[in-house]
C-alpha cells in the first residue's frame, strides 16, 4: 500500500514500437523461472497440413502468468454472459509442431 494510504496514479503509454496483431496460436512453455507464450498465426495448407509461422514471444515470471490466468478467466465469464457460450471445435487429435 502506498504511504498515507493513497493509491498511486497509474499512466500507461505505448512505447514508440508498440503494434497490434491478431494471433489463433499460442503455444507455453514454462520452466522453474518463466513461462514463454510464443504466438503466431495458424493456416491449414490442405487436411493433413497445418502451418504455423509464429511472430512474438513473450517471458512471464509465475506471478504474472497467473494474474493473467486470473484476468482472462473473469473476462471470459464476462464475455459469455453477455454473447453466450464459446464453444471450442473438437479435436480429432493435437497437430505435431515441426520445428
């Protein structure tokens, strides 16, 4: 808590190479220190083809891996309660990621 029990002012800014970009893949790794997501975009070349070509990775520490958690999951509750359920495609099987 800050002194005289005042919360700070909080002032985001978006750093000069700031961008937006759309990912349908995020693939997590976590080891003893971090958790990396690494995003990217998925294109299904034919049925037994998927590419992915990933472009951002991201290191969390653990602490802020689950405050993300957190938030997605109240925004997801949010998100259905307004729009409905989201419902995810089966899966006939997790595509092998070559690298």
């Amino acid at each position: 808590m800050h002194p005289l029990g005042t919360q700070p002012t909080v002032q985001v800014q978006n750093t000069e190479d700031y961008r937006d970009n759309y990912a349908n893949s995020v693939q997590v790794r976590a080891s003893l220190w971090d958790f990396f997501l690494l995003f990217g975009t998925v294109q299904q070349a034919s049925p037994e083809e998927v590419n992915v070509k990933n472009y951002q990775g991201v290191y969390l520490s653990p602490q802020q891996a689950k405050a993300l958690s957190n938030v997605l999951a109240q925004n997801i509750q949010q998100y259905e309660a307004t729009f409905g359920e989201i419902n995810l495609q089966p899966q006939s099987g997790e595509p092998r990621v070559l690298q």
